[in-house]
C-alpha cells in the first residue's frame, strides 16, 4: 500500500481497493479473520460486561473454559476494515446464534458475505451474515447484522 493510500486509510477515506456504495456488490466475500481466543480476551470482554458473568469467569472451581457467545459479535468491524470505505453508521440490526461453544485456545476463522444493501428513508444499509468455525471446522457462530452508512 503507498502511504498516500495509507495515509487515506487511516483518515477513513476511500482507497482505490474499498468499493464506494455505488460499487459495493452484494456477494462481496469477506474475511477470512483467524485468532485464537485466550483467557486474557475472555476476562477483559468479562470486566467490561455490566452484570457478573459468573460462568465464564476464572474462579474458585477452576478456569472457565468456553467464551461468551457474544463476545465476537463485533468481530464484523475487524472483518470489514480495508474492504468497505462506506464507514459505519448506526446498527439497524444485529442476530446472533450460538450453534456450539467457542473454547478459549481455540483458533476460531470469521468469514462473511454482504447480502443486502438498500436505501431507507435517504439512509444508504448494508447487511453482512458472517459466521464463526473452530479449528475442527465446525460452525459455532451466525451472525447478521445491518448498519447504515455515515
């Protein structure tokens, strides 16, 4: 990437490689996005929870050893950063389902497709289904989501 285009990037703007709205095509593939989930992601999504997420926590029966199935359910902005120059507006709508446990020290692979993009009330949205496989290739997220375009 030149610095200029780079430079762009982290302003926000548009690079030559991120589609415009009038660009963006529904099918878009997005991802793939691979990590491993460790303790320490799982305890800080936990200390920022608003409510004592006592299952998930470390405590004295031992360690946790599954993640919170909403924990990744930003996993989208990761996912989308350099493939979409729409930016992100308000969120119109977010699902979740939770198919198995994502186990921490697990390598998990986010991937996704844009399935919709449309115009409401002057509002430009577009909505991405993405989902979450573990390191056995088995599906343990789905997740869709619309935003609108700021």
């Amino acid at each position: 990437m030149s610095a200029e285009a780079a430079g762009a990037q982290a302003q926000g703007e548009p690079t030559q490689s991120e589609p415009t709205w009038a660009e963006l095509k529904v099918g878009l593939e997005v991802g793939p996005l691979t990590y491993t989930v460790t303790r320490e992601m799982v305890q800080a999504f936990c200390d920022a929870m608003p409510i004592e997420p006592d299952p998930y926590r470390k405590g004295a029966a031992g360690p946790a050893d599954i993640m919170p199935p909403t924990m990744l359910a930003t996993d989208y902005v990761p996912l989308l950063h350099g493939r979409l120059a729409l930016g992100f507006g308000l969120m119109a709508r977010h699902t979740i389902k939770s198919l198995k446990p994502v186990r921490v020290g697990d390598t998990v692979t986010v991937a996704g497709t844009i399935t919709e993009k449309f115009e409401k009330k002057g509002r430009h949205y577009w909505t991405l289904n993405y989902h979450v496989t573990n390191s056995g290739g088995e599906r343990c997220l789905e997740s869709e989501i619309t935003c609108s375009v700021d």
